[in-house]
C-alpha cells in the first residue's frame, strides 16, 4: 500500500459523500499500483468546485484547471504523453453546465482518459444553486420559487455523442464504486462515470438514492446502444447503476 | 534619392478563379530569379464570386511594401479591368481574355486555351504567366521548374498553358519591358504566418491546438501540413476553450505547445491564458488582428488588439511581442517559445492580417533560433513545483518524471501546488511571478527591441509597431525632412529607460497606427509620460499605402 495522503488540510464539510469517492479513489489507485501501474505515470485533473479538491487530497501529479474545463485538459497531457494515465474529476455544474461541450467533444473523440463526475445536483461550493440535473422544482438560493427546467440526463448525452464506457454509480456504495471506477480506469478508450453524490449541506440526497439504486441486472448485455440509451434513461423508483455501455473504437491519440 | 526600379503585376478575378495562386506562382519565379518581392492579397469573406486580388510588387533592390502603380494587369474577368485600370502606369499593359487587342488591352485566350487542353478554367491562369515570362523576359523553364515544385505530378497541364501565352505573346511580338540585372540572394518566398510558424518549429516547437479563424488559419494549416516532417502534434478540436486547455495540458506533459487566433477566439482564451500566468505553464498565443470590432472585417487588417492582450485578466509579469515583418515574425517566433519556457509563463505574439498573409521574399537565418529549455529540476521526492529561488523561476519537472509528484493548480498555492488563501504565501507567490521580470528583462536586452531607422540623429521621430513597418519604411524613401522611424518589438515588458531616452531626443513624435485610438500612443504615454504631438490613424481595414503616407507626413513636417 502506497500511502497517497497529503499535508492539505480536508475542507469538505464533515460527512460529506465526497471523502467515500476520495476513499474509494485511493483505495482503486493502489489496486492498480500493485498490478503494475505506476504512480509517477498517473495524473488527475480538477475543475472547480468541492469536487476539485480532491486533487489536494491524492499525492499524485495533479492539474486543477478551471471551472469545466479539467476535461480539456486531460486531454492535451494525454495527447502530449500517452504513457500517462490520465483520469479528470468534474461537478456536475462543471461539466454538465459550464463545459459541456467538452464532454460531447471527448466522447466523439475517444481519447483514452477517465472522467469522474460527482453530481451532487447542486452548485456545492457556490452554496446551494440549481444546476442542470438538478430535480425540476428546486430550490435554492438562485430559484427560490424553484426551477423551472427539466434535468438533463448527462449519460444519454454522452452515449449519444459516442462514449465507449459509460457508467454510474452511487457513492453510498462503496465497493461498488470501487469496482467501477477501476473498469473505467481499465477501459481504453473515453469513460464516464456518473456518481450520484449526495451534499449533505445542500442537497441530502442520501435517504432517496438509498431506497431507489439498484444494480444492472446479471446479464446485461453491455454492448447494445439501444438499451443502454432506455437503461440510462428509466428514472423511478428504480435507478439502476452499473455499466450501460462498454465498446472498444479507435483512440485519438493512437491517430498521431 | 536615386529613383529605384520598382514593378508591380496585379492579378484579379472572382474567388474560386486561382488569381492569388497564380500571383503566388509569379512571385516564387521573381523570388527564385533573385528579385526583391512582397505579395499582398485582398480578398472578401466568401468561398466563391467576389471581387479577389493579389498584387506582386519586385525590384532589384530592397521593397518593403508593395505598389499600387501597375505594371501588368492580369484580369481573369471584366470586373478587375473596371476595378484596376486606373491603377496602371502610363505603358502599363492589361492581360485579358478579350475578342480584339484595344490600346492597353492585350487579348489572350486564356478558357480557350485551357479548354483546348481539356484542363479545367482554373489552370488558364499558367498561361496567363507564360504570357508575363515574355514581357518580363524571364526564362520560361524557371516558371516550370516552380510549377513542378507546386503542383507535382499535376504539374503537365500548367507547363504545356504556359508555352501556350508564351508564344502567343512572342509571336506577336508585344512591347517587353527591360528589368534590371537581379542581385543573387538566395531568399525563400513566405507570408508571416509561414514565418513564424518555422520559428516556433526552429525553436522545437511539439504540438499546436488552434481552431480556424482568419487571419490565423494558414498557421495550422502550415503546421498540419508540417506534421509528419517535423513530429508535431496538431489538433483542431471543439473551440478555442478547449484549444487553450487543452494546449496548457499538454504544457504541464512537457511538450512545447503553441495555438494562434484572432481577436474573438483570443477572448475566448483569456481565462486560461492567466491560468497560465498563476500556474506557470509555458504556452505561446498568437493574435492575428483583423480589421475591426469582433467579428469585424474578416480578411481585412488592423492593429486594435494591442491594448487588449496586454491586460489578461489578473496581475503576472506579461509578455507581448510584435514582429513587424516576416522576418521577425520568424525570430520571434521563436523568441516567444523559447522565452515561454524559460521563464514558465504565458507569451503573446501579435499578428495581424496584412503581416499574416503578405509574403516577402526573405532570408530566414536559422542560425539565431536555439532551442532553450527551463530551468531542468532533479525532481525526486522532495520536489515542489513552485519552490521559491530568488530569480523566481521554480525548477520544472513533468508528470512521469520518477518520484516528483508534479501539482499545479489555478488557484494560489503554495510552494508544493496545494491550495492555500494564507495571506503570506499569496504575497509571496505573487512576488515570486513577478520576480521573474528581471530575468526577462534581461534576455530581451539580448535582442533588439526597439529598432531606429532612417535619420538616426534627426529630431522627427515616428513610432509604430508590427506591420505597419512595410509602409513607413517604404514611405521614409519619399520623406523630405529627416525622420528617423521607432519601431517597438517588444510591448511587454516595454524597455521604458531606452524608449524615453529616444523620445525625448525628440521635437516631434508621430505615431502611426492601423486602429482608432492610438493604442501604441496610450502605451507611450502610459509607461513614459511622453505624449506624441500627432497621431497617423487608419481604421478603414486597409494597410498604409507607402506614397500616401509619405504625403501626409510631409505635410505635417512641413
Ligand atoms: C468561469 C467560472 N464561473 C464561475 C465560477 C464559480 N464557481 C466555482 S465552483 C462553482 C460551481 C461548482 O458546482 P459543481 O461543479 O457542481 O461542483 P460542486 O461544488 O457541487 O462539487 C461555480 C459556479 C468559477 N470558478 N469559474
Ligand atoms: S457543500 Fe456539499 S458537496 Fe460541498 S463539501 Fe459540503 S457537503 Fe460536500
Ligand atoms: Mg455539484
């Protein structure tokens, strides 16, 4: 075990679902150190957020970038050193408002790089705003008479826009998450991970997302983008999380 | 002053009809026979019809700006005879595809030539400078030899055309016109962006990002071309955003990374461009100006971005160059990118249209252009991107360098890339970026940036910067006072003690500039206190025209 912890002092609020994600990144990073990866040739980047902070927290090489952009970014270092493994954490504000076409550009692209986003469904570090998976009717501070928008649903987009790995996943569950973070890390090619992330402060989501994720069924075939565009899509008293869609197409770096 | 020999050929017709490659052609043969030439275009924002131009102006000795006096007028339609006659000498002469030869008007059955020979309308343009080989006298294998360069294998068509105007013209004997004897220099025949983009090349440049907008389109374009040859990775991706993130990723990786656009796309960078500046990643941007407010006139020239680019948002030791011609575009080239890594931080280079697109016949000296690196660092363990030293420049290593956990980070940090809001450390850490200046101040001094021309003694002083040199120093041929021309390379950091010192040499200071407000001026009087007496301004999207100027300057000398 490679102990990955850093001198930043944590500024997440106590109890915050973000420390299960920080947990559970650590925890994949040195699974995959001890089957061979090497950790001067990890990077991950950062928007920013709550979420961003996590890069203070994992002694690896880091990039906190700008609001939205962190996808951007772990392209260009991808592009300009394949060797490194390249894994980018996002907001949903972050990368579902502010750089979303980002995300439908590295879809499109494949380049072979991770992203994690923590959907909170909330402008956490901004305190409390609507962002766009936020449930319609919500209030906060900027819709104090509730939204009036539908949410999107970031993983249609991105399966829409050509992801080859596409996935969620709930930050209650530990080892679930693990699991998964791992496959995308694993996958070649451009992997998604949605992670439903409660905020404590803003948006408890805990009590909800635990009576209603459950898992893909057994065989669920991984390679039908018709399905998995359902699959993503069915919002009720079940959510299913797991992989909708895992396919191998060329990478983008590979072209150059 | 002795009376120089000057010539200019123009070549017009609708977008689509081949006028600037053609113009592109003639002045590859001049430049190849020894000529001094500069090649101007003028073209609207449209793929086909509107009116397009290129003109190709040479003399046996040093030209810095082209002509408008024609000598030879090829008008691949009746628009350009109606637009450009009035342009022509008293013997200037008109190729044109026309029934019957009518004073100044030769005909020369350009589309039946081309269809006789079942090539498509595009190509009559080769017969069109077969026809000009006659008049000029120059050798009609040299004009092959430069289409087998251009267009390869496809090359037989244009040949086979340009025997055809050749003849034609010999057999009726048409009026040639006496050159002078060229000198040999060897030069080689580019526009501005060619330029600098072989001096960021030179410099070792490894991957650029840019997404397409005129003026600074034919710089990826160049380099995409360039690619394979060189090792360089080019991509074009979703929109300047990206662009400038994704450039600044792959700076953090270590690679020597570069993108270009204009004002609008610049705006679009801005935010990253002062990451770049808190997070010390070397990066260069170019800003090929075009005429006019945001989207403005697309294929026009301007000068209005200078007040802009030196204000990115937030406080780091800036740096913003300005070559005035292809040559400096070419050293500073790569200047900018070597001066990016040395010093960790962002570099702007301004362009502009008419300095982009213009080509002259130049001698690029590669032997000036060294690659150099960061301060390297010994990584290992303890490594803190940001440690602080006293010439503020932190060692540089990169991700996948062993041991050395490489964090940087937009907000302010401390010395190891953590975030912090401590009130020392962000003092500190701002101190730190700018105690690079220093050292920046001190490079530059290794270059000349600020250069006097003309009467060096003379108590006229004009000042300008970037491409409006090509007109001025054209224009101090025709001056009658003595005037000496202040051309200032470097923008930011301006060497103040220098310039003020020039300046107030000075009775009267006027100040040439392509834009509204005189922006050059406000950084004059800004930096050194000194205001110019008069201000030469067009905004018109067109460049000084050398004999206009001259007049305007005389009168105010007068
Ligand atoms: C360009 C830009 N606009 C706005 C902000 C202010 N801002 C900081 S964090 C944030 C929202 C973060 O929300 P999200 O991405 O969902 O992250 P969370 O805090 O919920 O983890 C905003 C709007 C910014 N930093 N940059
Ligand atoms: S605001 Fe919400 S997301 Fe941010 S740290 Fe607190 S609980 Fe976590
Ligand atoms: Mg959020």
């Amino acid at each position: 075990m490679i102990d990955l912890n850093t001198q930043a002092k944590n500024t997440w609020c106590p109890g915050c679902t973000n420390f299960l994600i920080l947990s559970a990144f650590k925890n994949v990073l040195n699974e995959l150190f001890s089957t061979g990866l090497n950790k001067d040739n990890v990077v991950m980047t950062a928007g920013i957020g709550c979420h961003g902070k996590i890069a203070d927290y994992v002694n690896i090489n880091s990039f906190i970038s700008l609001h939205g952009r962190e996808v951007a970014t772990a392209t260009g270092i991808k592009l300009a050193n394949p060797k490194l493994t390249v894994v980018a954490f996002a907001g949903d504000g972050d990368a579902y408002a502010e750089g979303i076409e980002h995300l439908v550009h590295a879809a499109k692209r494949n380049s072979n790089i991770t992203l994690l986003v923590h959907n909170n469904q909330v402008f956490g570090l901004t305190t409390g705003q609507v962002t766009p998976t936020s449930v319609k009717g919500y209030k906060g501070r900027s819709t104090p008479f509730g939204s009036v928008e539908e949410p999107l649903n970031p993983l249609s987009v991105l399966l829409s826009s050509g992801a080859t790995f596409v996935a969620r996943t709930y930050a209650g569950n530990l080892q679930e998450m693990q699991v998964i973070m791992k496959k995308a890390i694993q996958h070649k090619g451009f992997s998604v991970v949605d992670i439903l992330q409660p905020c404590i402060s803003f948006k408890d989501t805990r009590e909800y997302f635990k009576e209603r994720v459950c898992e893909l069924e057994k065989n669920y075939p991984t390679d039908k983008l018709d399905m998995a565009l359902v699959e993503v899509r069915s919002n009720g008293d079940k959510i299913p999380c797991g992989i909708f869609y895992q396919v191998q197409k060329p990478i983008f770096e590979d072209s150059f | 002053m002795k009376k120089q020999n000057i010539f200019s050929v123009l070549v017009g017709g609708a977008a689509g009809d081949g006028a600037r490659e053609a113009a592109a052609n003639l002045s590859r043969l001049l430049t190849n026979v020894g000529f001094e030439v500069i090649q101007t275009v003028e073209y609207p924002s449209l793929i086909r019809g509107g009116h397009n131009f290129a003109r190709v102006t040479f003399s046996d000795d040093k030209i810095h700006s082209d002509y408008e006096a024609l000598d030879i007028l090829v008008a691949l339609n009746k628009e350009t005879v109606d637009l450009h006659f009035k342009e022509l000498k008293k013997d200037g002469l008109v190729i044109f595809d026309c029934e019957k030869q009518d004073k100044k008007i030769i005909n020369l059955p350009l589309c039946a030539y081309a269809k006789e020979m079942g090539a498509p309308p595009i190509l009559r343009t080769a017969a069109a400078l077969g026809a000009i080989c006659w008049i000029l006298n120059l050798d009609l294998e040299e004009l092959n030899k430069i289409f087998k360069t251009v267009f390869k294998d496809k090359a037989e068509a244009n040949i086979k055309l340009s025997v055809k105007g050749y003849e034609n013209f010999k057999n009726r004997k048409i009026t040639q016109i006496k050159l002078p004897k060229p000198k040999k220099i060897i030069r080689k025949l580019v526009d501005g962006n060619e330029a600098f983009a072989e001096g960021l090349i030179k410099a070792g440049l490894e991957n650029y990002f840019a997404y397409p907008m005129t003026p600074s389109s034919s710089i990826l374009h160049f380099l995409a071309g360039k690619a394979h040859e060189y090792k360089i990775k080019v991509a074009q991706p979703e929109n300047e955003i990206a662009v400038i993130n994704m450039a600044l990723g792959s700076a953090y990786a270590g690679k020597r990374t570069a993108t270009a656009s204009t004002g609008g796309g610049f705006a679009l960078m801005l935010e990253a461009m002062a990451m770049a500046g808190m997070e010390e990643l070397p990066i260069v941007v170019a800003d090929s100006q075009r005429a006019g407010t945001s989207t403005g006139v697309a294929t026009r020239t301007g000068q209005g971005d200078l007040a802009f680019v030196r204000n990115l948002p937030g406080e780091f030791p800036q740096i913003v160059l300005a070559p005035g011609d292809q040559e400096e575009a070419y050293l500073l080239g790569g200047l900018s990118l070597n001066l990016a890594w040395q010093f960790q931080t962002p570099v702007v280079v301004l362009l502009d249209k008419l300095l982009s697109e213009n080509m002259s016949a130049c001698q690029l000296d590669d032997k000036k252009i060294k690659i150099i690196s960061s301060k390297p660092s010994k990584a290992g363990k303890k490594y803190q991107r940001y440690e602080f030293t006293d010439d503020g420049i932190s060692p540089l290593a990169f991700p996948g360098d062993k041991d050395a956990v490489v964090k940087v980070c937009s907000y302010e940090h401390d010395e190891k890339g953590y975030i912090t809001d401590s009130s020392e450390i962000t003092k500190a850490m701002c101190e730190k970026r700018f105690a690079k200046i220093k050292g920046i101040v001190k490079e530059l001094a290794k270059h000349e940036m600020i250069k006097v021309y003309g009467d060096t003694k003379s108590k006229n002083t004009l000042v300008f910067f970037g491409s409006t040199k090509g007109a001025i120093l054209e224009a101090l041929k025709y001056i009658k006072k003595p005037v000496r021309a202040v051309q200032i390379l470097c923008l930011e950091p301006l060497d103040t003690a220098q310039l003020k010192k020039i300046l107030k040499e000075s009775n009267r200071i006027i100040d040439i500039e392509n834009n509204y407000t005189g922006q050059l001026a406000n950084l004059i009087r800004e930096k050194t206190g000194i205001e110019v007496c008069k201000k030469i301004l067009r905004y018109d999207s067109f460049p000084f025209e050398p004999l206009s100027l001259a007049d305007t300057i005389n009168k105010i000398l007068k």
